[in-house]
C-alpha cells in the first residue's frame, strides 16, 4: 500500500475513534499505526446532495429536449452491474437534448467534433460513446440503446472527479465564459488544446463544488450540526474556489484562452432527510473525495511539472480534508438517527461492493499527457479502486461492525480502549 493511501486511511479511522463512533480495536483492526501524518488541517466539509441519489423513472424526453432520467443497474444483456462506484442513472436524449451531450468540448474551447447531429454513429444511429459525456467527467458506461427516437445511455452518478453539484440526481456545471479574474497570470509552456480541455473540465467542475459545498453548509445548518462540522464547510467551499482558479490557470498554460466560470443555474436550498443527507455525503464526500485525494496523489508520480505538481499537492491535501469531514459527518448523524443511518450506510456499502465493469477507455493522443500531470483512464481506475479497497470499504467496515455491538456514546466521547 502506498503512503498515502496508508496516511488517508488511518486518518479517517482516527476521527472515527476521536467520536466514539468506532473502537480503539477497530481502528488496530484495519491495520497500521494511527497517528495522522496527513499534511494539512483538521478537513473540509463532505459532498452532499439534497437529493441523496439518482432520480427514478422512465418518461419521456420533454420539451427543447429536457433528458428522460431513470434508474438502471444492468446493461441490455443483464450481464451484470454496470458501474464500478457511483449509481447507473439512464439518460433518453432526442436530437435536441442530444447536442448537450455530444462533444462538450464546445463548451470549454475548441469543438472537437461537429456536434450533432453528425459526426461519428454507432451501429443505433446513436453518437459514439466516446463523443458522450455527462457533466462531471464521465463517459457512457456502455453504448447507446434506441428507444423510439431517443438514445438512451448510462452514466454512473456519484463516480465523479471529487464532488458534483447535482440538481435531481443530474450533475450541474457552469458554461466557461471570457474572463480573466478566475485564471489569473501564468505561462504558456505548449500549445496543447486536449490538456488545456482537460484542465478547463477540471476548473468547471471544482467551481460547481464551491455551489455544493454551499448548499451543504444550509443542510448541516438545517440538521443543527456542530459548529466544527458548519465552519470545515465553508472552508471547503473557499478550497473549491482555489482549485478552481489553479485549474483555470493550467489550462492557459496549456496554451487556453483566459476563461473562467459563466454563470451556474442551481437551485441550493437545503432539502432531504438526515437519511438522504447520509447517502449523499457517504457517495461525494467518503467515496467522491476519497478517490479525488487518492487521484491526485497519483498525477503527482506521473507529474514534471512544477506548477501542476504545486496545485496538485494543494489538492490532494485538501480533498483529503473534504473526505475527512464527511466521515466526521456521518459519524456524528449516527447519534441523531442510528438505525436509519446505519441501514443507509448498509446499503451503501452493498452498492460499492457490486461495482464489476468499466467505461470504455478513451487514450488520450497528446505526448505530454502525464507531463502535464493527466493520468489515463487506466490509470486513474486504478488509483480509484486502491481507495475503494484500501480507504473506503475497511473505513467502512470498522465503522459498521463498532456500530453493531454496544451502542456508542454521545458526541465528543472517546472510544473505549
């Protein structure tokens, strides 16, 4: 196991055993010493969604081509799950709603593609997956199915690069705009429009988590959290808007216009049960934030280049505090509602455990791909499951299996030894 994965992982057994909400045994159990060598502070608040999930439901494709959103858990053939994290949520998109989807990258600078209609079909008359993404960096989980006049694919909601700002189970970005106050000066090392789309991709979605760190600042207000959990909210928010910035700020030096955020259309009032908020944090925040500390842990090995091994070093810290904080989280809603927490958090784990296939791969063509602190999605697969089973489950696992004995103590109580 690599040191950073061991840090992160006894890290968060550490703040489980400060709550009370695991055993001193628990925390030897999963391995290793337990003091926190993790570079940074005491965290920054957990990924949440009102919703606490994807929406269900087949319908229709609305008007202007609104996306038809509905569960799903196999592919055609019924071979299995199709998401290997995250919750399969199937997209029916008309031509209309299809130009939303296809070649996003008109969104962040050059169009790679001509948009549809048009371009590349597979065998449906549907775009090629490769052309299709969702707005947090994931491509179809497999390839389109024809309903009527719609495409229908699926994407795995919650398997995002950090933490999403979802409206309805759908992720939510803004569009980039000509500005300059988010990208500030930097220099130009190479023309290269895919890193520069890459890291455009990246600001846009750490800008959308500044909005969801927000809105989960209102519910830990609405739930009458403690005063640590609020104030690492609202720090983690004000993380989220550095990130961004350095993200804008690669993408110039990747030879990108000077861009920055458009406006960002999200409803963000606090609505969803405790139960619902659980689910939520234990996907973006636990798992979510898990995986992007891990991520760019491993970008950084890849990395020559000193200004993103700079921004990455940031981020990987402070995703780590983000993590951090929504297991504190889900540890003190414990002592609020523990049955329904903990029946949540059950099925939470059944849902990563199940995770078996994989989105296709897409390689990038550019030579300075890891030079510029990219990984494939080989690569960042596989950092993705060393935090799922080395950071996650045996977290998880301490967890539950202290919450199934005695019951713990209130809040502030140390465990017993």
């Amino acid at each position: 196991m690599s040191h950073h994965v061991h840090q992160l992982r006894n890290r968060v057994l550490r703040s489980l055993a400060a709550t009370g909400a695991i055993t001193v045994a628990s925390v030897g159990a999963c391995g290793g010493n337990t003091e926190s060598e993790q570079e940074g502070g005491g965290g920054a608040a957990a990924g949440s969604t009102a919703s606490g999930g994807s929406a269900s439901g087949s319908g229709s494709a609305g008007s202007g081509g609104a996306p038809s959103v509905g569960g799903g858990g196999t592919p055609a053939g019924g071979s299995g799950p199709l998401c290997d994290y995250g919750t399969p949520e199937r997209l029916c998109l008309d031509d209309q709603g299809l130009k939303a989807y296809v070649d996003r990258q008109t969104q962040l600078g050059e169009p790679t593609g001509p948009g549809w209609p048009g371009g590349d079909t597979d065998a449906n008359g549907c775009p090629t997956v490769d052309r299709v993404s969702d707005d947090c960096c994931n491509g179809p989980a497999a390839a389109a199915e024809r309903d009527g006049d719609r495409c229908c694919f699926t994407f795995c909601v919650g398997g995002c690069c950090g933490r999403p700002l979802t409206v309805s189970g759908v992720a939510v970005v803004a569009r980039t705009a000509k500005r300059e106050d988010w990208s500030g000066a930097t220099t130009v090392v190479d023309a290269d429009t895919e890193i520069a789309r890459a890291w455009q991709a990246d600001a846009l979605m750490e800008h959308a988590s500044v909005a969801s760190f927000a809105r989960f600042t209102l519910q830990l207000l609405a739930l009458g959290a403690p005063a640590e959990l609020v104030g690492d909210s609202i720090q983690a928010g004000l993380d989220e808007v550095d990130h961004a910035r350095r993200c804008f700020a690669l993408a110039g030096r990747w030879g990108a216009d000077k861009l920055g955020p458009g406006k960002l259309a999200a409803p963000l009032e606090p609505t969803g049960t405790l139960e619902e908020t659980v689910v939520a944090a234990f996907r973006e925040g636990c798992v979510g934030e898990t995986l992007a500390a891990i991520v760019a842990e491993h970008q950084r090995v890849m990395c020559n280049d000193t200004e993103v091994l700079e921004t990455l070093r940031v981020i990987a810290r402070d995703e780590a505090n983000h993590s951090d904080l929504a297991w504190r989280f889900v540890a003190w809603a414990l002592t609020q509602d523990r049955a329904g927490v903990l029946r949540a958090l059950r099925a939470e784990r059944a849902a990563v455990r199940s995770r078996s296939r994989r989105a296709p791969e897409r390689a990038p063509r550019s030579k300075s791909w890891h030079h510029a602190g990219r990984l494939t999605d080989h690569e960042r697969w596989n950092a993705e499951d060393t935090a799922i089973e080395a950071v996650v489950l045996p977290c998880l696992d301490a967890l539950l299996a202290s919450q199934d004995g005695p019951t713990v103590g209130a809040p502030g109580l140390r465990a017993t030894v």
